[in-house]
C-alpha cells in the first residue's frame, strides 16, 4: 500500500509531492520496527544507536513526521533546518529532479515554521513512544538576521534541550554569505561562541555538538576545520552538505538549475571529503557520512571511508518507503561475509 502510493507522488512536482508526504506521513499508522540486528548497534556520542542509518536534514524541516519516519527503520532523525523565525525560503520552483542521473537540484533557502513551532512540535513528541529515540536538530541563520553567530545561539538556547545532538549547519547554499562562516577567522570564532553557550546552559552541556559542513571545501579549508575542531571539542562533522559543483556526467536537462546537488553524482566527491576528513581527525571525532547513498553497499563504503553513522535524503524519495529495511539487510549481509562481528569494526577500514 504505501509503496504503491509512493509512485503516484512521482506524477506530482517535486515539492508538491514533498507536502502530499508530509500531510500523507503525519496520519500513517506504522508498526514500530524496533529489532535492529545487534550487529548494526553502536553506542557513540553517549547515545545508543539501534542502527547506523539517518534521516538527513531537509525532509522533516518542521519534526511534523519524526516517529513515522522512525517507522521506515531509520535509526536516527535529523530534523530541520530551524531558524529563529519562520521564513518563506526562495521564489519557486525551487526542488528539480533530474530523473536520468537519479539527483535533485534545490534551492529551498531554509524555508520552515521557525523555532517556536519546532518547539512545540518536538515537545509533544517527549510523550509518545519516540522518547528514548535519538532525534538531532538542525540549526540555521534567518536571511535577514543581522548576527548569523546571534541566530546559532538563539537556536541552542530554544531548542537544545530538546535535541539528542545539535548541528550547526553552515553550509547550505541557498542563504547568502551562509557558507562564509566555514572560512578560517569565522569558524574558529563561531565554534568557540556554541561551545561557551553549550558550557553556560547547564541543561545543554552534555549535548553533543555536530557541524555540518559542504563537500566543496578546498584542503586547506579542511584542514583549519579538522584542527579547530578538535581544538574546541566538538563531537563530530557531517560530511557533508549538496554541492554547487556540477559534473560533466550529468545528463538531464534540469543540470542547468540554480541550487545545491545531491544523490548519486555526490555519493564520490562526499566520500572523498570523508576520507580526508578522517586522516585529518585521526578518527577522533564522530564523522556522519553523507551524499548519494542509494543502496546497503553505498551505505558500508561510507563507514569503510571513516563514518561511524550515515544519513541520506534524496534516495528516499528516488525508491521509497522500503529502502531503509532494505539497506539495513544488505548492510548485514556485508558485514557478515567480511567476517566482522558489529558495523563498528568496519568504519575507516578502507583509509
Ligand atoms: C530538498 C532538499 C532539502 C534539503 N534541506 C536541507 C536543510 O534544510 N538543511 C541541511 O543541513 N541539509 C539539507 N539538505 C541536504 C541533505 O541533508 C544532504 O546533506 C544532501 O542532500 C546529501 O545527501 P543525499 O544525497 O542523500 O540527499 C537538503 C537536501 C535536499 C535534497
């Protein structure tokens, strides 16, 4: 039933399918799938993972659907970005498919409800059978804010007690300048401010720190955000974010769009940050790999290239609803045949 509602969404433009999810995810009854396999279980971060596979920011922006998508199997949900107050996002069409090369081009420009809404939204979900789940927040900067730093701290102060883990997302391509606070200068000086907020709100301070960075970085870039990084504490990075790079390869005509890409052409350029992201932290930080994971063979090649835990979007809405139970057999299949007894042995094993 709900794969073959699933195609039908294809008929629809890109965001309007995504609303029609939204609406059709909310009143879905699922049967919790709560028996991961013990092989795919990590605890890391003081959080106990049930499996290594996450639902990237950008699907649930409002946490509207959080315990329907825990339904699918996914052992993690990021929800967001949240800004301070709500806003719009860009003049659309703003979501493209581009069908042939199994990828979306978007431009959305962190349109969402705002943190008061999330708030409340995550609030209710503390007395439903999500509780004991692990449910990040992703945080973002309003256009118009006066103080990017200001709009971070806003978000940790409103949101923080909320989240299982926080991320700083720094690298969308849709807001203006938003990419700038990855440079040298702004970074160390943003990351030093969240981590003294996380320090002076006592309900905060045990919530690991993740930030989420673009796979278009150069090595010196890096390598100021490996070092800073570890200087300051922070728990782990998300590599990474859609591209503005555009590959030769791609064939459909949607290629042209404005926006950031992601899905299968990022799957490669994600992995190689990751990689270098791993010798640069010598593994000592949480790395959640992501970009272009389609499949459980996808999925084992992040975590060979230094991931502990992974997430996808795109994929989700290329095969469905029963991607991730399906991933997650495929997973064990390959942990099984390398001879190895949790998936923890496998990550960074290809470095
Ligand atoms: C339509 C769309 C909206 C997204 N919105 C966000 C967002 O709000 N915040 C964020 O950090 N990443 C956002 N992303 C990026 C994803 O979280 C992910 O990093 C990227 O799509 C690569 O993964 P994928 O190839 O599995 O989709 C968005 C991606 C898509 C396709």
């Amino acid at each position: 039933m709900l794969d073959s509602s699933f195609k039908i969404l294809k008929l629809f433009p890109p965001e309007l399918a995504h609303s029609i999810s939204i609406k059709a995810l909310k009143y879905y009854n699922f049967n919790f799938d709560s028996n991961d396999d013990p092989m795919l279980s990590q605890h890391l971060i003081g959080l106990d993972f049930p499996n290594p596979i996450g639902l990237a920011a950008g699907f649930d922006k409002n946490a509207e659907v959080v315990k329907s998508m825990f339904g699918l199997g996914f052992g993690f949900i990021e929800v967001g970005t949240v800004t301070p107050k709500p806003q719009r996002g860009n003049q659309k069409p703003r979501i493209f498919r581009l069908d042939q090369d199994n990828a979306i081009i978007n431009s959305l420009g962190f349109n969402n409800k705002g943190s008061k809404k999330v708030k409340n939204n995550i609030s209710k979900l503390k007395n439903s059978l999500v509780t004991n789940r692990i449910v990040g927040i992703n945080l973002g900067k309003n256009k118009d804010s006066l103080n990017s730093i200001d709009d971070y701290l806003f978000g940790m102060e409103q949101l923080g007690n909320l989240a299982s883990y926080i991320t700083i997302n720094i690298s969308s391509p849709n807001t203006e300048g938003l990419r700038n606070l990855q440079l040298r200068g702004n970074i160390e000086n943003l990351i030093k401010q969240i981590i003294l907020k996380r320090e002076e709100i006592e309900s905060i301070n045990k919530k690991p720190v993740f930030i989420k960075i673009s796979p278009d970085l150069n090595e010196d870039q890096l390598r100021d955000i490996a070092l800073i990084s570890l200087a300051n504490n922070i728990d782990g990075l998300i590599l990474t974010n859609t591209t503005t790079n555009r590959t030769e390869t791609l064939l459909s005509k949607n290629k042209v769009q404005k926006g950031g890409l992601s899905g299968k052409p990022l799957f490669q350029t994600s992995n190689n940050i990751l990689r270098k992201m791993y010798n640069l932290t010598n593994g000592q930080i949480t790395l959640i790999g992501v970009g272009g994971i389609s499949n459980g063979s996808d999925c084992y090649e992040k975590i060979k290239s230094g991931a502990s835990l992974v997430q996808l979007y795109t994929a989700l809405t290329f095969s469905g609803p029963l991607l991730i139970s399906k991933m997650k057999k495929e997973l064990i299949d390959l942990i099984k045949t390398d001879g190895y007894k949790n998936i923890s042995d496998v990550i960074g094993k290809s470095v």
